[in-house]
C-alpha cells in the first residue's frame, strides 16, 4: 500500500489501490501530500503498480499548494476513467 505520512513519520493515511490513492491523496493533510509529491513517492509507487504512463507524467510535476493537489487529483481521476471506464466510481 501506499502510505501517507507527515514530515514526522505519523501515518495519516493508507492506499491499496489507484483509486484508493485519488482518495487519500484528497483527503490527507496538505502537508502530507506536498512531502510526497516533494520526493516523487506518487511516481514511483504508480510506477511500481503498473501505471507507468501516469507515473512518467507525475514525475516532473511538483506541488507547492493545494491548487497544485487537486490537479493531481484531477489527473489520476481522468487517468482512472481512461483506463478503467467501467468502474470509475470514486465515492
């Protein structure tokens, strides 16, 4: 699973699958999803999972603010609705 952290090392949330991650990636503190988009965690663990288009385009992006993380979420949302069209429910 993905596992999101703060700075401290305090688990705030848990991701098991793509869809999973477009939720916690929402949900999780601001400070938490910039520390990981910081140090390219969403890239690699997409990439580990078998996403590697969406990981190769998450790479150079970086987050500074919370404008920058509903564009993430926005991006693997249509990524989702791409390549899963039949189960793009995400709540």
């Amino acid at each position: 699973p993905f596992i999101f952290r703060t700075t401290d090392g305090t688990e705030v949330a848990r991701a098991h699958d793509i869809r999973e991650l477009a939720r916690a990636m929402e949900a999780c503190p601001l400070e938490s999803f910039l520390y990981h988009a910081g140090n390219n965690h969403f890239s690699a663990w997409l990439s580990l999972h078998g996403h590697r288009a969406l990981a190769v385009k998450f790479a150079p992006m970086r987050a500074y603010n919370e404008l920058d993380r509903q564009n993430h979420v926005r991006i693997v949302r249509e990524y989702i609705s791409e390549v899963f069209p039949d189960r793009c429910v995400f709540f």
